[in-house]
C-alpha cells in the first residue's frame, strides 16, 4: 500500500515536473536544438518501443503462439487505417480481443 | 431572453471540448477498469486521475503498480512516456504566463488533448479567452476522472470476466503509432523504436528490457540524425 501510493508520488511529481520545466527554463532562452529534434523524432520510437511492451508476455512458441495479439492488433490497424476513429479502432480491437482469449483460444 | 456572457463562456468552452470528452470517458473507463482488475478500487483511481493525470503513464502505472516496480523504474518510465509534454509547454509561455493565478493549473492540465485544442483555439468577439481555456483544462480534467471513477465503479459492481481488457492499451498505443505513421513522411525513429525493442526483448527478456531499449533508441536517433529527421538543419538550409 504505502509503497503503491509512492510509485503514484513519483509518477504524479515528475509529470508535473515536466510540464513545469518550459516555463521555467525555456521562458526567455532558446530551446536547444538538439532537444527540439529529439522533440520531433523520439515520440515515435517511443510509442513504437511501448507497443513491444504492451505485447511482451505473448508466447510464440507455446499457448496460443500470439493468434489472440496478431489478430487483435491487425484488427485495430487495419480498422484505424480505413475509419481514422480512435475509439472506434480502440474499443472495437478490445471487445475482438476479450472475445478471442474468453471464447475461442480458451 | 439574450445568454448571459458568463452562459456563453460556458457553452462555448464545453462545444470545443465535445469530443475529447467522449475520448477521456472511454479511455477512462478503459483505465478504471483495468485499475480495478489489478487490485485497485475507484478510490485510487479517482487521486490518479486528479494528481497524474496522463493518459498513456495512468495505463502504464498500472502494470508498475502491479509488479511493485521501483521508484527508479518508476521516475525513468514517466521521463520517456511524458517527456513530450515538455514541448507542449513551449507554445503557451507566453499566454499562461498572462493568466495569473490560474498559470499553475493550465501548465499542470496541459495533456496531449487538451494541448491539441488550446491550440486550434479561436475564440469569438467579445468572450474572455483566458477564462475560456481555463475552463477547457478544467473540463477535460473532470471527464477523465469522471471515466476513470466510472471504469473502476463498473469493474467492481458488474461482475463480468474482464480478462483481456488491459488490451485497451495496446490498441492505444497501436493507434498512435498509426497516426504517427501517417503523419511522418520518414519512418526511420518508428521502425529503430520497434527493432530495438524486439533485439532488447529478444537479449534481456520482458523484464527489463524497456529502458535500455529506450536509451538505445535515443542514441541511435542522435547518431543517425540525418536519415531520422523530417526537418533539414538550419545550416543545411542555410547553404541550399
């Protein structure tokens, strides 16, 4: 408990750190430009690196061999590339998801 | 009978944030349910939501929450997933700065939302703009702890399997990875960020292969800046 209520601490403390930087560093100075470009480039490699997180569990060689996933996130790219609707591709990926490992691949 | 200027901030204010608070509902909901499936009640989502308030790091704290991972891991793992919010800041020192005692809270509320509307904001004659982007941060901050209050609430009285649902997060993050395919016309620092994880897994296994693979991508994006970036440098520009 107390140790669940200081990761949340950490967490709350350094987002609102973060958000506080710009205005206290950046108010008068140039941003540099190296933090500028990582700015643009890192988002991507970083949401990229959380979707391998996401699916770090899934066993390929065994259980299910990643059907359940492999479905699932095909389901939610193709379905995003064709409608662009976050909550759509969001919810629709869920709901096919629950199904496949309640239902099918049981 | 004419709408009181105080009725038409209000209305003005909620119509911009229409559809984010369809999204922090869902989203939400998705979060408290996941939360409470780990053991935690609306109770905890409900001060996560007000005090971090960041969608992406709320799904991934779960899953920290849940390992008892270390405050270290904790504080790297916000770096990476927040970091961005750094450059949000950037477009509003000026205006923030301007609102006085409401400054603090709209650089604390500034998620990647709320950031999107401050920043297509155009407010009409005659309504206070500094009143009505306060009360955009406001009201998207309350959507989401209302979903995620809710998420939690439902996990704990519906009693139906919820297995699978900590899905809602990949498919999150599967989407914004879409999104940002789409909107990048080079796809270097999507596909380094993937491979790397993969060689990271493959090498470390899944415990502790996120942030050595955070920090190589971070090199490999310094060193190989020029097949990474979108933009030219500014010298570069400069000689052609």
């Amino acid at each position: 408990m107390t140790h669940s209520i200081l990761i949340i601490a950490v967490s709350a403390l350094t987002t609102m750190a973060i958000r506080f930087f710009p205005f206290l560093v950046f108010g008068k100075r140039k941003v540099p430009e190296i933090v500028q470009y990582l700015g643009r480039v890192l988002p991507c490699a970083i949401m990229a690196t959380l979707v391998v997180y996401c699916l770090k569990g899934v066993t390929l060689f065994s259980g299910n061999h990643g059907l359940p996933e492999l479905i699932a996130v095909a389901l939610v790219v193709v379905l995003h590339l064709w409608k662009k609707n976050t909550l759509l591709s969001i919810g629709t990926g869920t709901i096919a998801y629950m199904l496949l490992v309640q239902v099918i691949f049981v | 009978m004419k709408k009181s200027q105080y009725t038409k901030e209000y209305l003005f204010a909620f119509k911009q944030t229409i559809p984010i608070l369809l999204g922090y509902i869902f989203l939400g909901i998705a979060f408290g349910l996941m939360l409470q499936d780990a053991g935690y009640n609306f109770v905890w989502a409900f001060f996560m939501s007000i005090f971090v308030y960041a969608g992406s790091m709320q799904f991934m704290l779960v899953t920290l929450l849940a390992g008892a991972q270390s405050l270290m891991n904790t504080f790297v793992m916000t770096l990476f997933i927040n970091g961005r919010h750094l450059f949000y800041g950037l477009s509003f020192i000026e205006k923030f700065r301007e609102m006085g005692k409401a400054f603090p809270y709209m650089a604390f509320s500034l998620t990647d939302e709320t950031y999107s509307v401050l920043c297509s904001l155009k407010v009409p004659e005659g309504l206070n703009e500094k009143k009505i982007s306060f009360l955009i941060s406001l009201f998207d901050h309350i959507y989401w702890i209302t979903g995620s209050v809710l998420g939690a609430l439902i996990g704990q009285w519906l009693s139906f399997d919820s297995t699978g649902v900590d899905f809602s997060m990949t498919a999150l993050f599967v989407v914004i990875v879409v999104n940002q395919w789409l909107e990048n016309k080079k796809h270097f620092s999507t596909l380094t960020g993937f491979l790397t994880a993969l060689l990271a897994l493959a090498l470390l296994g899944p415990d502790s292969f996120l942030l050595p693979a955070l920090a190589c991508s971070t090199i490999l994006l310094i060193v190989f800046r020029k097949q990474a970036d979108d933009k030219p440098r500014e010298e570069e520009k400069a000689k052609a």
